[in-house]
C-alpha cells in the first residue's frame, strides 16, 4: 500500500487564539513494501506527521494518499477504519494501551473490534505470541504481571493481529536497553521482510535508519527538507548538522579509520560488518597493486 503526503500542512487548534503550525508543505511518497525512515530532531514534525497516515490527523491543507483512500484538507472523511486496521501503528510506549485481563483477550480486542471472529482472533493471538519472541504461556497471565520488554512485545502483537499492510512505528525502542532494542529493531525488520510489509520507523536514532531503512526524510521545523537513500543523506554530514542532527556512529568511525589511513574507501559503510568488509577488501586491494 503506497502512501503519497501532497503539500500537507496542519496546525494545531486552528482559527483559535491557540493556534500552532506543525507541518508546513510537506511532500513526501513511500512506496509499497519499502522500509522509510523519517528523522527529525524534537519538535520537527514527526509525531504530528506519522498521525496523518492512518487518518488519527487529518491535514490542514494538502492530500493524504493511504492505498486508493485519499483525506483532502476541508473534506470530511469517508468512513476511516478500513485505513485504520491497514495501517496500524506502534506508539511510544506501546505497552501503555494495554488494558485486558489477559494477555490472550488483548491481542484479540483489536481483530474483533473489527469484526473477525473470535475462534480467528484466538489463532491469531496464538500465531503472533510465538512471532513477537514469547511463549505460549504468558496468554493467559495478566500483561501487568509482566516486564516491561514483555508488555511491549505484547502491545505489538495486538497491533500486528490486524494484519496490517503498513506498520508506523514510534520511537519503538524508547525505554529499553541496548539488548532489548537491537531485538525488537530485528524483530520488526524480519516481520517487514516475511510478510512484506510497507514499514515507516520515525526515530531519533541515526544507527536504526543507517541500518534498516531503504529511504531517509529528514524533517525540520515542521519541513520535510531532505529526501533520499541512506547513503545519499549520509554523504553530507554538513546538511545534516544545519538540521542538528548527527551521522550514525559508523560513519563517523569510518571518516576516522580513513584519515588514518590517508584515504577514502569505496563507499559509505552503513554497519559494522559492511565496514569490515569494506577494509578487508581496500587491504586485499592494496596488497594486489603491490
């Protein structure tokens, strides 16, 4: 499901004294199946722009293109839970909706609320325990009986019960330590190749969009200012210091290992391992020419 934003504006509290501009003339295409990153410092637009994809935001001004599904700026809406069980979105803390008895009855709310039988709600919430890392049994515990990485886990499989054909994901690691995160940042990278879901991860972290995205929207200031694949925006850390933000940790290491060396390498590494190979090769190189 391709998702189109066509100069999208909105504020806040419009023609209210209370009235904040949040997004202005935003245009921004992410086409089906693809994994986008968008990254912006505080107070960029992020979380008012991820709102826009599933209709909990309607624009100010503009289009929002979801699928065949388009939300016009002083349009009512056609009916939008059709777009709301496509597009289904993982917030910030994640673990805070959950609210059922069980485990086992939460996952479940969200397909029955949308219609889907129970006995189909039951084997799904079986299907997806074991997908989201946890065992069968937590299903009939109570989620507040469980930590807080397991509540998470929880709170994504109920999102991911709906089948959804794109999944936002809000700062889905806010919170965990370094383990939990690269877990759940892998998770949700296999789940987007498995099931070939349209995956939209809007982060601080320069290291998660290095390493999973196929394309970057850098916002500022409520603008989407920049546009393009990792390698592309990565390639100039100047612009991306204007927007304050940082290079990934790897490619900075990278710039240091190649003023050492006294040279470029052949290309921008957007891993660990992709630097190593990359040395490894520009050695091997090195030693051929001589």
């Amino acid at each position: 499901m391709d998702i189109k934003l066509q100069q999208v504006s909105f504020a806040y509290s419009m023609g209210t004294p209370f009235e904040k501009r949040a997004l202005f003339d935003v245009d921004l295409m992410i086409p089906s199946k693809t994994y986008q990153a968008i990254i912006g410092h505080t107070g960029s637009g992020k979380s008012t722009i991820l709102q826009h994809f599933n209709g909990l935001l309607k624009p100010s001004e503009g289009e929002v293109h979801i699928g065949d599904r388009v939300i016009v700026a002083g349009k009512k809406a056609k009916e939008l839970k059709p777009i709301r069980q496509k597009v289904g979105i993982v917030f910030q803390f994640p673990e805070h909706q959950l609210f059922e008895e069980t485990v086992l009855k939460d996952i479940m709310f969200g397909p029955m609320n949308f219609g889907v039988s129970e006995e189909e709600a039951k084997k799904r919430a079986r299907e997806l325990i074991s997908l989201v890392g946890l065992p069968d049994s937590v299903l009939e515990k109570s989620p507040f009986d469980l930590s807080g990485g397991q509540m998470r886990r929880v709170a994504i499989a109920g999102v991911l019960a709906l089948q959804p054909e794109v999944i936002v994901l809000d700062e889905p690691t806010a919170g965990l330590d370094p383990r939990g995160q690269r877990e759940i940042m892998d998770m949700f990278y296999q789940l987007h190749k498995e099931q070939g879901l349209t995956t939209i991860l809007v982060t601080h972290s320069m290291e998660d969009a290095a390493k999973y995205a196929d394309n970057l929207a850098i916002m500022h200031e409520g603008r989407c200012v920049l546009t393009g694949t990792p390698r592309e925006i990565f390639a100039d850390g100047k612009t991306l210091e204007s927007y304050r933000l940082e290079l990934p940790r790897i490619i900075k290491f990278q710039q240091k290992i190649e003023n050492l060396i006294g040279k470029k390498l052949s290309k921008i590494c957007l891993t660990e391992e992709e630097l190593a190979l990359e040395i490894a090769s520009s050695v091997r190189r090195e030693s051929d020419e001589q």
